[in-house]
C-alpha cells in the first residue's frame, strides 16, 4: 500500500527519486525515505522522515549525490509513523538497504530468531527483518543473498534491494505487491506504480508473483525466486505525464469528477455495435455457446469496486435474466465457498492490483473456475491472472477516493449486461434503447456537473452533522452505499446506507433533526414507495435531502438528475453524491486528495 522508486544509470539520483515519491503520494502514506550510492561511493548514505515528502526533501543535505537509489513512502502496518519506521532499513553493518510493500507474516517468529543471534533491531517494522536476512547471507551474489531471504518469509512482497558491495544494480523482487521496471537509454527505474515512471520513459516490464529482476543501467534480466531466467518484453504504456497533472483544478478529486463525461464517452467508443443493437467486447473471448451456458455471475470486489459490483449485478439480471450477485472479495475468499463450473466469476478493481481481490481470482483459477476482469490498469495481476476481460479506460485516477473509475466500472457492467442479454433473450428493440441511454450518459453527467454551485451550497448546509442516513430501494441502494463511503472517505463524517424498506426495521429510531438522510428516489416503479419512506422521515421531523428526476415535495432540498432508462439510472445518480462529498470536505477543510489513514491501492489484507 505503500510507493516504491528506484534508479539506476548517470543522472543525479536525489532529485529523481524525491519527484518519484511526490508523484507516488496519492497512494496514501506517513513517513518516507531515500537512500543511494554509486560505482565511485563508498558504501550507502540515508535520509528518513515522518511526514510528507516534503518534509524528507527538507533533511536531504546539498551534498547528496549518487546515481543508483531506491526510496519509499509508507503507509503504517507494523509500528506507528516515526523516523525509525520510515524506509528504507539498513543493516547494522551499513551495506544493505531495503524498501519493502506488503507483509511479512511470519516476521515475529524471524525476528525472535534473529535477535537470539545477536542482531539489535532499530524499527518496529516486519521489512527490517528481511533486511537483516539479505545482509547474513553468505551467498556470494546479492541475487542469490535476496532468493535466500525470501525462501525464508511469508508474506506479500514487493521489494528493491541496494548492496554497498554491488553498487552497479537494484535487485527487486515480487510476491503479491506490484513492481514495475522503466526501460530507459542507459537507464533503468523500478516503481510500484507506472506514474512514478511515465516522465522518463513509457517502455515498461511489470513482474509477476514470484519473479525478480536486477536491473544495471544498460540491462536488466529477470527470473524466477527458484533462479530460472523469464523472458520479459517491455511494452507501452497509453498514458502519458500530463494525465497525472492536475489541470487547472484544485485537487485531482475535483479533476477526476470533471474528467467523468470524457471517461465514459472513452469506455464506450468502439464498442457499440448499431447492426444487431449490441455491444463488442473483444477482451472477453466468449462466444455464445459459452455466454448461454453461464447460469450464474458472482461478482467480486473491495470498497468502492464491490458496491460497482452491486450496480453491474443487478443490470445483468436485469438485461441478461441470468442471477447476480456481489461479494466483498475479502470475505469470499475466506468462507471456503462452493466454485461451481457454471459460474462466470467476475474480479473488480481499480488498480488490479488489490491483494484480496488477487487472491480471490488465484484460489478460483485453482479450483478450475472461469474468472473475467474488471479493471483499469492494463498489464495489471488481475487483468494478467483473469481468463479475459474488460479494461474501463478510465485513465489514471490520483485521489485515493475513487470516482471516474467507480462510474467507468459501472458503465462497463451495462456493456457486459448488454452483451449477454443480447445473446441470450434481450430483443433488438431494448437493446437499442439501452444503446441510446448509454450514448447520453456524457451530456447528462455533465449536465449534473453544471449544478456544482448549488450542490456547493447543500453541501455547506450540511456540513456541521456529525452523522447521515443514505437510503435507496433495489436500483438506488447500491448508490446509497458508495455515496455513504464517499462522505465518509473524503469528509470523516459518519454516514451509513440502509434500504428504505429496512427503515421501520430497526434505523427509524435514529431519525431526529441533527441526522440528515441523503433519499435516493429514481423516477421508477417504486417512486412512491420512495415516496411513502420520505413521508416515515418527516413525520419524524428528519431533514431530507432527495436525489431525484423531480423535485420532491418532502425533502428539504432535491437535487434533480436527467432521467435515462430505469436500468442505467444508477450510473447517473451517484454522480451528485461525488460533488456532496466533496464540498463537504471542503468545507471542512479536509486534505481531499489524500484522506488520513487510507490508501489509494490496497495491496495488503
């Protein structure tokens, strides 16, 4: 969860490394470091911080040259934020340094068996543990010290190892947390996310679990933990340095929201298909037969890509007529769940990086079952272990709180829906009509965005409660869920999401004045049962604010969205609640880009 960059050729390192960290700090973190040499260097220099980056590059003295580095942003498992816990760790002789994301499961036991030997830890941290292992080895080659390391932890990894004896390479290495290598001229970099790379070079290698690299700056070579060689081909990535900047806006969150229209025209070109009122999804390799043998979909996903999930679920019942269901992926994958050879499973995730995910779709692809993904990073582990797929072509999304990739996924689920209603009983007639909604998703989502100066204001209204309802019946349920995450991520104001029908169950009895509920009513088949729980609320003297197509007598304030068809309504409905959340935290003066305690992409459990 946390950022890792490295570099290695003939530039000044410092300079390159701190710009990577900044480019890296979306990603959520606490404390960061840097450490570096070079050929003609005698041994490593370090410089660590709490903090932001802002404040390493503060201690990084003038006289801190090198042309090899690696450097790291945290994010606290093992010990709180502090100097001593930042990355990288060093070794007690001074030659090893390592930055680590991810886990080591068994570090207690390691760490008890090193400190019985004599070995003085300096951190609270796991990755110290491995540090201390590399720097015991005795193998002569650092590949061999590091695969000596690593046969003996258990965990997730991804990590770059610097050597003061091996000055000339980085040597990294994968299990379960991302690593990407950059192919420079006479250069190489190392990352855990592409957009700590794309200034220097848009050539890229992304490692799978259980392989390695050295990286020299005219070469690198990789292979597996076991020492057998891999081949790897760099390839291309589309986007480029200008897609991280913030363009003219505040924040990337406010970006990210406005970008939306432009995502979702980009996740639907050239894939309408006007002849049979259907949709091509070229990544999907799932010819009819295949399609109408599917008897069941199971969606899975974490926090944001879980509740798009839902969305997508209930088009393809809807559209397809084949039962659907979401799950977290976190629980999936630990209830020992029934695989069953029909079910088309479906792996959501932003980065397709998310270690539950991941490791739901790997127990899956063991138990034989077939597993698409849902993703928008390509060349990610999800979009690389899943059978086929589709990209959301969302482009890169920098905020920790998610947006144009939660509307991009739902989007693609109302293609997916499509194509399989198509082949199995949806007619030509609502084929055509779901076509034509989707062709008016951009100019509604950015006649929604022209009413920010209004939703400013409601926003500012309710700002000083301390905690709000989100309600929603079938379709608007779901949209109550990721709006309620969304207040909570970005603003910290305690919000939670029932189903209207759920209200006299239990959740009326928290309804007064200073609990203000945020009412989903899409003009639909059950308006006025929307209807009837907005009246349960105000007999209750609650105070209403309503997400509708109309004005809504009962609320308090509306906000009027542009109806679509029933199905793709949802899509459209969050897109409010995105600007809600976000000039509370505004006016709340909340760091938005960067809420406390999160991280962009969970590559952890």
């Amino acid at each position: 969860m946390c950022g890792i960059v490295g570099y290695i050729g003939k530039r000044d390192v410092a300079p390159l490394l701190l710009e990577g960290l900044q480019r890296l700090e979306y990603r959520g973190y606490d404390s960061a470091g840097v450490v570096i040499t070079s050929p003609k260097a005698s041994g490593l220099k370090m410089v660590k911080a709490k903090g932001r980056v802002r404040d390493l590059e503060a201690k990084v003295p003038s006289r801190f040259k090198g042309t090899t580095g690696i450097a790291h942003t945290r994010w606290a498992t093992h010990g709180a934020p502090s100097d001593e816990n930042a990355h990288p760790h060093m070794s007690a002789d001074n030659k090893v340094a390592v930055v680590h994301n991810g886990i080591v499961d068994n570090a207690a036991d390691l760490r008890a068996k090193l400190t019985a030997e004599g070995v003085t830890f300096l951190s609270e941290t796991d990755t110290e543990v491995l540090t201390h292992l590399i720097a015991r080895s005795p193998a002569e080659k650092l590949e061999d010290k590091v695969r000596e390391a690593l046969r003996l932890i258990e965990g997730t990894y991804g990590i770059a190892v610097l050597h003061a004896d091996f000055p000339d390479r980085i040597v990294v290495a994968r299990n379960g947390s991302p690593v990407v290598l950059g192919i420079g001229e006479k250069e190489m970099f190392v990352a855990s996310d592409i957009a700590a790379l794309v200034t220097h070079t848009r050539q890229i290698v992304t490692l799978d679990d259980g392989e390695m690299a050295t990286l020299k700056a005219d070469d690198f070579r990789t292979y597996t933990t076991e020492g057998t060689r891999t081949t790897a081909s760099p390839t291309t990535v589309e986007w480029e340095a200008a897609s991280y900047d913030m363009g003219g806006h505040d924040t990337y969150m406010h970006k990210e929201i406005f970008e939306q229209p432009e995502a979702v025209d980009r996740v639907l070109r050239g894939r309408i298909d006007e002849r049979f009122s259907a949709v091509h999804l070229g990544g999907l390799n799932l010819d009819a037969r295949e399609a109408r043998s599917v008897r069941r979909v199971k969606i899975l996903g974490c926090g944001t890509s879980y509740h798009a999930g839902l969305i997508g679920a209930q088009m393809i019942e809807e559209l397809a007529r084949i039962p659907a269901d979401a799950e977290p992926a976190s629980e999936f994958r630990y209830r020992n769940p029934v695989v069953d050879p029909d079910t088309l499973y479906i792996a959501v995730s932003q980065s397709g990086e998310t270690y539950d995910v991941l490791a739901a779709v790997q127990e899956l692809k063991r138990k034989g079952a077939r597993v698409f993904g849902v993703v928008n990073v390509v060349g990610s582990a999800i979009a690389r272990e899943s059978d086929a797929g589709v990209y959301v072509h969302a482009g890169p999304e920098v905020c920790v709180v998610s947006t144009k990739c939660f509307t991009n996924t739902t989007v693609a689920f109302a293609l997916l829906a499509l194509h399989l209603g198509r082949i199995r009983d949806l007619s030509v007639a609502d084929g055509k009509r779901i076509i034509e909604g989707l062709r008016k998703l951009p100019g509604q989502i950015t006649e929604i965005l022209e009413q920010e100066e209004a939703i400013k204001k409601i926003a500012e209204e309710y700002a000083d409660a301390r905690s709000m309802m989100f309600i929603g019946r079938v379709r608007g349920y779901p949209v109550a869920r990721e709006a309620s995450l969304k207040l909570k991520e970005v603003s910290y104001i305690h919000a939670e999401a029932y189903p209207a029908s759920e209200l006299k169950h239990g959740p009326l009895a928290l309804i007064e004045p200073a609990l203000p509920t945020v009412a989903i009513v899409p003009d639909d088949d059950l308006l006025e049962k929307n209807r009837a729980a907005l009246e349960e609320i105000k007999a209750r003297s609650g105070r209403i604010l309503a997400v509708a197509h109309q004005e809504q007598e009962k609320a308090d304030r509306t906000i009027v969205v542009p109806k679509n068809e029933d199905e793709l309504d949802p899509i459209l409905m969050g897109i409010p609640l995105q600007l809600l959340a976000y000039h509370t935290a505004l006016a709340l003066g909340r760091d938005i880009d960067k809420p406390r305690n999160l991280a962009k992409s969970v590559t952890v459990e």
